[in-house]
C-alpha cells in the first residue's frame, strides 16, 4: 500500500517498461524553411549547446535541441508518420492524453535523465474551468527544466503528424525540446520526443504573441494573468491531485519519482513534502461533477 501521509493511500501496481516503437492555422504561425535548423540549450541560459548524459550509460550523449516552428517538429516525424510526445503532468494519464489526441498510439512508460519538474507557470485552462485559486495563489501548473542529475519517469505515445499545429497552439505557453528518453531499463528510444519546458514571458510576448498586447490579453490577459513564469506560486489544487493520481496509475516507481522529483517554485520542496504539510487534504479533494472524467488521474 502506497501512502504519502497517514491518511493517503493508494493501492500497488507493476510498472512495466515496454520497448519503443517506430486544423486551423495557429497564433504559433509555424515558418517554413527551406533548411531545418536547432537551437541547442544550456541548462542554467540557454546559450551554449549542453550535452545529457544518461545515467545508464555515461558512454551516451545526447543533446537537446529547440524545435522552433513546425518544420522542426516535422524533422523528427517518424518514417510512419508520427511524433512522438513526452509527458510528464497530466499526461501522466492515458485518459487527460486522449482527451486532447484520442487517436493516440503505444502509451508506454519511459525515463527522461537531466529534467525536474517545477510548479513555476500560471494556467489560464484553470481559470476558465473555475478551479484556479487565485487568492491563495494555487494557480500553477507543471513544467520541466533542465538540471543536472535530476530523472523523471514519464508517458511517453505517438500522434499523427496532422495532429502537430493543434498540439502547438495547445502548448503555446512552453518550449518544446527534442529530448531522447530511455526505456525503464536503460535502452535509448530509436526516435526523439516532444518535450514541453520552461519558456520565459519576454520570449512568449515576442515570439508566441508577435509583439501583440491584444494576443497576449486574448490568452493570458483576460484572466488577469501579467506573468506567466514565476516562482511565487503554488500547484492548483485539483490539478495536483490529478497528476499524483496518475502518476500512481503507473505503478510504484512512477508515483514516488513524481512525489520526490517534482518541486514547487523553490526549487527544494518536493510535492512529497508539500502534502504532507501545506498542501495536506489536497488528495481528499474530489473534483466537480463535470471535471470527474478529466481530473481523477
């Protein structure tokens, strides 16, 4: 029995590590080019190439790469026609993932050496759904940034390369990587995956929104969001419970990995500890009738 505090339990379940596989116009306005380009990323600027090592095998190197419009996404499609995306919050669930890719293929778990996850971002999808609070600040969502040493078990799955525009504008708030997971195992995925990280608001407002205050108020604006990135915030409630649910659907290894190598803003409190503290009674919390489906891991 799984349980974070004396009042939290959660029955077991086997992680299996399973061997990988082969719209309208976004406000992203994805460029095409007539040469394919990356930008490499540094974990503490984002200006110099950074080179990941597994912890597997310290023999293989990766590095992450910037995929800045569609083109980029389209260069590592795979020869069947798929993307493969990288989940790490609510699609941690295979039910939040076919909500919004219903047509999604091979949901499997994978591990992703040199991230964390941070609650670091306002979520204007909480707001509109009534669940953000703002008053206590428990309006953040989850994202992933680079740290060295740092392993994440995620969800990895495919979706067709139609599917890319949308999953850009539903994304738009993130960086997206190209990162190179691992089975549970230590064996290197044959294909590269999506990765949504840490952006930063100077860069959303320039890039995402052109410049453009009546953009940003469309999507950020209107629910009195003025920063999107920081660190002052705390996890929205029900959204927390959900990907700790989740991540416990996926078995031992992936509900204590979420619990300790997922922190708030500061960088040191893990979840794990949150709820034992601060965040005490969040799992006890049921979701709204119309939010069940969604929000139940």
């Amino acid at each position: 029995m799984l349980c974070i505090s004396s009042s939290l339990h959660f029955p077991n379940r086997k992680l299996v590590a399973r061997e990988p596989t082969g719209g309208s116009r976004s406000i992203f306005n994805c460029r095409r080019r007539s040469r394919f380009h990356h930008r490499t990323l540094d974990s503490a600027a984002y200006s110099k190439p950074i080179i990941m090592s597994s912890s597997y095998d310290n023999q293989t190197k990766s590095p992450v790469k910037e995929l800045n419009d569609e083109l980029d996404f389209e260069s590592i499609v795979s020869p069947d026609g798929l993307i493969s995306i990288c989940g790490f919050g609510s699609l941690l669930s295979e039910t939040s993932a076919r909500i919004t890719s219903p047509e999604l293929v091979n949901f499997r778990v994978a591990r992703l050496n040199g991230f964390r996850r941070v609650f670091a971002h306002a979520a204007p999808g909480f707001f509109k759904r009534g669940v953000a609070k703002p008053e206590t600040k428990e309006i953040s969502s989850l994202s992933v940034e680079l740290c060295e040493g740092e392993s994440l078990i995620v969800s990895v799955f495919e979706i067709k390369k139609s599917e890319i525009p949308a999953f850009i504008e539903r994304e738009i708030e993130f960086r997206f990587l190209a990162v190179l997971p691992e089975t549970l195992d230590g064996k290197s995925f044959n294909n590269p995956a999506v990765l949504c990280a840490r952006y930063s608001d100077e860069e959303f407002f320039r890039i995402r929104c052109k410049g453009s205050k009546d953009i940003y108020f469309q999507l950020y604006g209107q629910y009195n969001i003025d920063k999107i990135w920081r660190d002052d915030i705390l996890p929205c409630r029900l959204y927390l419970r959900h990907c700790v649910l989740a991540a416990n659907n996926l078995g031992y290894g992936a509900y204590n990995n979420f619990l300790d190598h997922t922190f708030l803003g500061d960088r040191k409190t893990t979840i794990r500890q949150y709820l034992a503290a601060t965040g005490s009674g969040i799992m006890e919390e049921e979701p709204p009738e119309f939010l069940k489906y969604r929000y139940s891991g």
